[in-house]
C-alpha cells in the first residue's frame, strides 16, 4: 500500500515538476536530472586497465593490465570506473563531495550503476558478494559531516542488490593528510598502516566503493587488509579516474 502511494505522488510530481537537465537547463527527456543529449557526451572511460582501470588506447586493450599492474601488481583484483575525471564529473564530484549537492550523485550514482548493472549481466560470476565503502577516519567524519562515499555505495548497494558489509568491521585507524594534498611518491607512505579489519570475514569477494581513483594506494591499502582478513577477491567500484596515458 505504501508503495502505490509513494509511487502515485512521484507520479503526480514528476507531471508538475519535469527533470530539468544540469548541463543544457532545458527539460529533460528522461526521468533523471540530465537530457539524452547531453548524457551521452560525458567522459565516459571506455578502454581501461582491468586490475587499475588506467586508460589504455583502444578497444584492442581490452581486458589486459597495463604495464604497471604488470611490473607492480596492487592487492585488488578488478576496478571498475564510470567517468574520467574531467569536465563537468570533477566539478559535480566537488559539489557532491563539499556542498552536500545530492542532485550531482544522484546523475551519477544511476550512470554509474548502469555501467555495472549490463557488466554483471555479461559476466555474472564476477559479481561481488558485498560492498564496503572506504572508511573515513572518525575526526574527518565530524570535520566533514557525513562519508560521501557511503552515500554512493547505499545507492549501488540497492541498484545492483549487493548487500554492504557491516562498517563496524572494519576502522580507519590512523588520521591521514588528505591524499590530494601530497605527491604521488608520498601518497603511498600516508596511508601505510590506514585500515584496520577487526575479524575475519566469511565470503570470498568483495568491492570497495570509492568516489575518485587517484594513484590507488588508499584502496590497495584497504584492499591488502581485506585480503589479511580472508577475502580472496576484492574488486574497486569509483565514479571516476584520474588519467594517465599509459601502454600495456
Ligand atoms: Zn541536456
Ligand atoms: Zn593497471
């Protein structure tokens, strides 16, 4: 019952009040706050590593790692991203991130998760059994006020019904500057020693959620974690990647 009547008033407001999109501002023609139009001219990441999602040059690189997964192989097993991160994702990530603008993450929490809806379609048993998203550290918690990733990982927790793994598990034990701030070489040092598992977990593959893929190694030190903690499989779902070019 309660079901028809939410499903009748977004009816009734979706008739009142149409989809403007954020990029063109005219009314969208389909029922999310983005045009047909102009959602197909976002930067989608097409040809990328399938260990770092790095992007590779063309569809023949599909499926392979590129040359640094190879020479340097991270603890997760498989990333998956939706966008790179350039024009408008980098400015939508920041608002979403900073100012709390859930129209941002809604666009592209529903692009995203239809990425990895049709992948799961074509390759079933590479589905993970649960989410996590990466743990903020509880005083950047109350700087910030709420984990932003946690919001995107409820939502593809939902679309693609994976459950997430109780965050109690697992701790962000040390305060680290955030990595954004520091150069790549000093990156990994940071967050050395970041995540703490609490127990032992019993399934066998599991996807960290992540808003942006930098250099990786806040994820590859979680992942590392999780892999103490019995996981054999840990797979990386981020909105976007920062690119570097890079060959197989
Ligand atoms: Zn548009
Ligand atoms: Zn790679």
């Amino acid at each position: 019952m309660r079901f028809w009547i939410t499903w009748v008033f977004r009816q009734i407001e979706e008739w009142i009040l149409p989809y403007d999109c954020v990029i063109c501002l005219n009314i969208s023609d389909q029922k999310r706050d983005i045009c047909q139009t102009c959602q197909k001219q976002l930067p989608y990441l097409l040809y990328a590593c399938i260990q770092c999602a790095n992007s590779l040059p063309d569809q023949n690189s599909l499926n392979q790692q590129c040359g640094r997964c190879i020479k340097n192989t991270p603890y997760y097993d498989r990333t998956i991203v939706g966008f790179t991160y350039t024009t408008p994702i980098h400015a939508w990530i920041k608002q979403f991130k900073f100012h709390k603008k859930g129209i941002y993450a809604n666009i592209l929490c529903q692009i995203y998760a239809e990425k990895l809806i049709a992948y799961y379609q074509l390759y079933p048993e590479n589905k993970p059994q649960r989410l996590i998203s990466v743990p903020l550290h509880w005083r950047r918690l109350i700087s910030r006020g709420y984990n932003q990733t946690d919001t995107i990982a409820r939502y593809l927790s939902k679309a693609l019904n994976i459950p997430m793994i109780n965050s109690r598990h697992i701790k962000r034990v040390k305060f680290t500057l955030p990595q954004a701030q520091l150069s790549r070489k000093k990156r990994h040092h940071n967050v050395l020693g970041a995540f703490k598992v609490k127990k032992r977990i019993p399934i066998q593959h599991i996807a960290i959620v992540d808003d942006i893929f930098t250099t990786g190694n806040t994820v590859n030190e979680l992942a590392k974690e999780l892999k103490k903690a019995g996981i054999s499989t840990v797979s990386i779902f981020a909105l976007a990647r920062a690119t570097r070019s890079c060959t197989v």
